[in-house]
C-alpha cells in the first residue's frame, strides 16, 4: 500500500497546511534523518483505515527516489472534529526485526454465550509481536468457539503465531473467557388483602377500641 507524500519546512504552518486538505507528518528511523512530510489527508485516511499501525507501506516522497517503508507509529487527531493533526511514520528495514502492536480479531461463536447465556469477557486487545517486517500480520485471529463452558479460558499459548512471528507476552495470561449470567432477582411483592380482610380488621380495631373505652369507663 502506498502514501504519497511532500517535504515541508519546519518553518511551515501546520494549521494551513490541514486547511489545505494535507496532514503534517514527521519519518524516521534508525540511522535515518528525520524528515518533515506533508501526506494527502483523503488519501492517507483511506490507507490508515485499512492498514492500521500494523502493515507495512511505501511512502513516495516527491522529488525523492528512496524506497522508503513504514510504519504508522502514531496518529493525532483533533477531538472535536476528528481530523488528523499529527502522524509520525517509522522507517523500516525489510532485513531487521521490529517490534509492533497486533490487534486481535475474535471469531466464531462460543456456546458457552450461545446455550449458557453467558456473558464473553475479552481481557486483551492486542499482542506485542517481534518479526521481520515482510512477516508482520495484520492481525492475529482467537477462535472463541473453544468456550464450551464457563471453566474454558484462551490464554496466549493458545493461538498460534504466523511463521516468522514471535510474540512477547506472558503465555499463560488470559485473552478470553465465559462469565455465568447473573443470578436473576427474585422480586418480593407486599403481602395482598382482599376487601374481606380489610372489612373483618376494621372491625376488630372497632370492637377493640369500644372495649378500651367500657374499661375506662368503669375505672372512672
């Protein structure tokens, strides 16, 4: 996937520059000069959307014949209108392992949500993995149809990294689980009396309270 992009001075207005419809952007890497790009916005946001931080593309800076591939190391955007501000590119070597973030992508269907009602408990997101960049996945998949029952779990020696990938992580922490549904409260309603019953208690506090009265009477 490729990005085309400008060189721009320090000097230049990042806030013209985004008015323009570019993004201001800075690439780097190691042994490489830093160098301050302007990347089309449009253009860029359709890439960004479909590569990620994770897959590898080819910026082609005008007036530049360097094969450069990168790496989306960061993206700022505004937070209000959620615009790009700010994307740092990281330069690669195709012969030298990198380190990235891969998101996970959670498939199938667990029956232990499907016929238990329970409720699926993702506890990561994403696995740090080191590879050459030509190896680097876009995702890594977690197949959630191994949760028959609240007991399964997927931990992270469960899934099975592509060739070339090594990924950094504690094996035994937990990616995803089952919990039980929630026990459903049991409603207590207020005891209810019939008209009858009403009828029949009045007329026992009358008789009560007549009583009272003839005792004093008497007492006086």
């Amino acid at each position: 996937m490729k990005i085309k992009a400008t060189k721009r001075e320090i000097k230049d207005n990042p806030k013209r520059i985004r008015k323009a419809g570019g993004v201001p952007a800075v690439l780097y890497g190691h042994k490489i000069a830093n160098l301050n790009l302007t990347l089309d916005g449009k253009t860029f946001g359709k890439v960004y959307k479909t590569a990620g931080e994770a897959t590898i593309l080819n910026v082609e800076i005008e007036g530049d014949k360097t094969d450069r591939n990168v790496l989306v190391h960061d993206v700022t955007y505004d937070p209000v209108s959620g615009e790009f501000i700010h994307v740092d590119l990281y330069q690669v070597r195709m012969d030298e392992k990198i380190t990235a973030h891969i998101p996970l992508v959670f498939e199938g269907e667990a029956d232990a949500v499907k016929t238990g009602k329970g409720v699926l408990v993702k506890n990561i997101y994403e696995l740090e993995v080191e590879s050459l960049p030509a190896d680097l996945p876009h995702d890594i998949k977690v197949d959630i149809s191994k949760l028959a029952t609240f007991e399964d779990v997927i931990a992270v020696s469960d899934l099975k990294a592509p060739a070339g990938v090594k990924i950094i992580a504690d094996m035994s922490a937990i990616i995803a689980k089952v919990a039980p549904p929630r026990a459903e409260e049991v409603e207590t309603e207020a005891p209810t009396m019939s008209v009858e019953d009403i009828k029949v208690e009045t007329e026992e506090k009358k008789k009560e309270r007549e009583a009272a009265k003839a005792q004093a009477e008497k007492e006086e």
